[in-house]
C-alpha cells in the first residue's frame, strides 16, 4: 500500500493517507517531521519491510480511532511510543515470505531453517548455514569448513502464472539470487545497461 512517512527521535511512522486526517492532529502535537526526501522516504519504506527479527508494529494513539505502522529505532524496535498501544490486527502490514523448507536454492538443506527467518539479509536475500556437503553452497569466508546458501522462496509459480493465485510467494517462488560475476552474459541480470540494488536485492534495467 501507500504510506506517508513521519519521523521522531526514535520512530519512523507510517500513515496510510485515508487515516492521516485522524492522526495528523497527534503527530503535530508529537512534533513529527514529515520524511519528504527521496533518502528517508526509503529508509522508511526498508523498515516497513519484515525480515529477520525485524517487523514493524501497528501502533494505536489513545483516543484516535486510527492506527500506524511504527519502527522503532535501537533498543525501542517492536515498541509503540509514548502511550500508544499495540494492536496487530488493525494495520496492513506487508506480507512476509516464506521459505522452502527442503531445499535452498543450490538444493543444499539448512542447519536450522528458522535462520532464513532470523538471520540479518546478506546482500538483500535471506540465507542459511547449510549442512556440511562439500560441494553445496558457499564457503564461509571467515569458516571456510562451514558452508551457506541462499533460502529458496516456497510457493507455486505455475499457479500464478496462470493467474490462479495472487500471491506474493508463488510469484517469487523461482526467483534466484543473482550471484553471477560475469558481465554482459546471454540471459544474465548484469547485462549492459542494469544495475544491482545490494540492499533490495533486485536488479533494474
């Protein structure tokens, strides 16, 4: 969906715009800055995003009968500020991926599969230790006796190539982390004219 981004000392608030007439007046009080710029604009979007042990809460003011999405910064992640209270259910949070529990995506099987839930994105993808297979996966740089690989999105990508499901998963599911390092290869993303946003982990052209 659309939000508009305000920013406190230790928040960044997300109002999706039908609400904003009804939160607008508490923000004001609050001293919110509105994120206007294209930078803060998306920090705000990135924080919006649930990954890891990061997600945002829904926020509610006393009061308002209206809530936000709120990111709280540091040590107040997963918190509301001041007075306002939390309530999930009244927020349209962006919905989070899931991933295949058999395989990764060289085919490798993770240690522990929670890790492509709870491990911090490497390059704007979620991975995992996988067992130790010598020929699956990458080498640690650091360990190089462990190995990791990319998480595989779970979903079925036939049933939203044929418009039977509109789901953010079976639209993803055969989508492969674009680890190539050649240039300008038949059929790769790094063809001349695109380029690679590291930290959403997509390519544009």
């Amino acid at each position: 969906g659309t939000f508009l981004f305000f920013a406190l000392p230790l928040f960044t608030i997300a109002v999706a715009p039908p609400f904003l007439i009804l939160l607008g007046p508490t923000l004001l009080a609050m001293n919110a800055v509105s994120m206007t710029t294209q930078r803060t604009v998306d920090s705000g979007i990135s924080g919006l995003v649930a990954y890891g042990s990061h997600t945002p809460s829904c926020c509610c003011p006393p009061g308002v009968d209206a809530c936000a999405l709120v990111v709280g910064k540091g040590r107040f992640a997963g918190r509301c500020p001041g007075n306002w209270t939390e309530d999930a259910g009244r927020c349209a949070v962006p919905e989070a991926l899931a991933y295949d529990e058999d395989q990764t995506v060289r085919g490798c099987q993770c240690v522990q599969n929670k890790d492509c839930i709870t491990n911090s994105l490497y390059h704007g993808h979620a991975w995992c230790e996988v067992t130790n297979h010598p020929k699956c996966g990458h080498r640690f740089r650091l360990q190089p006796h462990k190995r990791w690989d990319h998480c595989a999105i779970a979903g079925k990508p036939l049933q939203y190539a044929t418009k039977k499901s509109a789901s953010v998963n079976d639209a993803l599911a055969t989508f492969i982390p674009n680890r190539f390092r050649v240039w300008n290869t038949a059929g790769s993303a790094l063809t001349r004219g695109t380029y690679a946003d590291a930290g959403r982990g997509v390519a544009f052209g």
